[in-house]
C-alpha cells in the first residue's frame, strides 16, 4: 500500500485493511498527543484512494476488515465517502466491518440522514476520542470541544446504527483534578453509552506541550497508586449497560477487562488486588504507545 507519513490504527485494526482518505489530523493541537505532526491535514484524492483498494484486492484474497485512515475520514464529503463504501463492497464482497476515527467536529458536519446512509453502506464504527469528562481537563489538554459536545455526538452517530467506541486517559487531569477528571469521565461514558470503551493511560511524548509542562513543572503525573485511585473511582461510577470496557492498553499498567455492568464489581476486585500489591502493575519500562 502507499502510505504518506506515519500511520495510526486502534489496537483493535491490527489485522485490518489500513487505506488513507485523509492525511493526518483536522484538529491536532491536543497537548498531549504527539500523532501526525509530520503532516498537515488534506483530503487525499479521490482516485488515488480507490486506486489503493484495487491494489489491495489484487494482493490479498481475504479481507474482513477494512480501516479508513488518518485521523478524520468522516470530513469527507458524503458523496464521496459514499464512492469509497461502495468500492469497499464491491471489491471485497467477504468484509464484514468498516471503521474509521471520527472527532466531534467531523460528525457534527454530517447530518443524520448521511450518518444513516453511510452505515447502509458499510461504515459499522467509529472510533472517537473522549479523553475526559472534564471541561477543566479538556480547555488544559487543548481538545477543542467541550464534554458535552463530544457526549452528543457520541449520542448522535448511535442513534443512527453506527457502533462507537470511545477512550479516555488515565491522568490527564493530575492530581489536582484526579477525582473530577474520574467522576466527569464516567458521566460522559454513561451518557454516550458506547458499544466500547477504551481506557488509556497518559504518557508523556516527547515535542508536545505537556512534555515541556512536565519538565518545566508545571504539570504532575499521577503515581501509580493515584493512578488506581482514579481508575477505582471511575470504574465505581460507570452505569453504562452493554458497553464493553478494555483497559488492556500497552499504556496501562493494570490490565482491566469486562462487560458493564455485569463484570463491574470484578474489575473492582482486580484493582483491590493491585492496590495492595503493586507488583501485579506493568513496569514502567514495559509500557508503550
């Protein structure tokens, strides 16, 4: 495949058809994230996309699975993300989901009549960014739209029978807005109701604003016992009935995993357990993005 720059999946694409309809990110100012400085955002043209899926289906004789990359597919024009869909599955009559990122201003940009049309069309999911209920935390983190923003977009695409899967970071808000940061982020998830959802936890990349902040001072990273204060404190106050929950992140430093809210009181066993014995965490050496 032809790929400019690097590119980003969601752990859960691994084994997915990776084809680029966007380059890089429409918002990338997030404070924390380090993903596609290289590039700036542009729609790819339309005839070199569905070049790359004809390329596709002469190498590969299976594919289940197909991600639209970077990190906002859905800025497209409808008309044009229709062609891509339709390509899809007519060149890969055997795929079985379509994904994609999404971000509050790329769904808000979408009425609900394309939202539903896409889905007729093969878009099953998409992948939006939470990253905290908190306003405080979100206005630090520069995420350009409050938590209620992101909330109704959330609700929005599942009421037009896309899926949604949504993640959030561990430690975004420091110390200082540990328990807001926990309390706000299980409220947000309780409103959306998503079909998934994605735990993190922060690290610090190197060319962000938050790394300078950290070495300057001026922002605190959780230890790992606040880090589990604030996961034990989120996790008591999801009620978001269905949603698959996946704390199994290379980020994380307990593994977390269950369905809500049926396994609830078992993940709050398993953070019982590591909060007495602090050896059951992934070394710091061992975590990744």
């Amino acid at each position: 495949m032809r790929y400019y720059g690097s590119v980003y999946r969601p752990p859960s694409e691994a084994r997915s058809l990776i084809v680029q309809v966007t380059y890089g990110c429409s918002h990338n100012t997030c404070a924390f994230c380090s993903m596609y400085k290289e590039k700036r955002f542009a729609v790819r043209p339309l005839e070199e996309v569905l070049e790359d899926f004809r390329m596709a289906r002469e190498v590969y004789r299976h594919i289940e699975k197909v991600f639209l990359a970077d990190g906002d597919a859905l800025v497209r024009r409808a008309s044009e993300l229709y062609v891509i869909l339709d390509t899809v599955r007519e060149l890969f009559p055997e795929c079985r989901q379509v994904t994609s990122y999404a971000s509050p201003s790329s769904i808000r940009v979408r009425t609900e009549e394309e939202l539903r049309t896409l889905r007729e069309k093969g878009l099953t999911m998409v992948y939006m960014g939470l990253e905290s209920g908190s306003d405080e935390v979100l206005t630090l983190m520069r995420k350009g739209h409050p938590a209620a923003e992101i909330i109704e977009m959330g609700q929005k695409v599942r009421q037009c029978g896309i899926a949604l899967s949504v993640t959030a970071i561990t430690g975004l808000g420091g110390p200082e807005l540990l328990e807001r940061h926990a309390l706000d982020t299980a409220k947000a998830f309780n409103a959306m109701n998503p079909e998934y959802i994605g735990m993190l936890t922060l690290m610090v990349e190197p060319e962000t604003p938050l790394y300078t902040w950290v070495r300057e001072g001026k922002f605190q990273l959780l230890t790992q016992p606040q880090v589990l204060e604030e996961t034990r404190l989120m996790v008591e106050n999801l009620d978001s009935p269905g949603s698959v929950f996946r704390m199994n992140h290379a980020s994380n430093y307990l593994v977390l995993r269950g369905t809500l809210n049926g396994d609830r009181d078992a993940m709050l066993r398993e953070i019982d357990r590591a909060e007495h014995d602090l050896s059951r965490l992934r070394p710091e050496s061992w975590r990744g993005l």
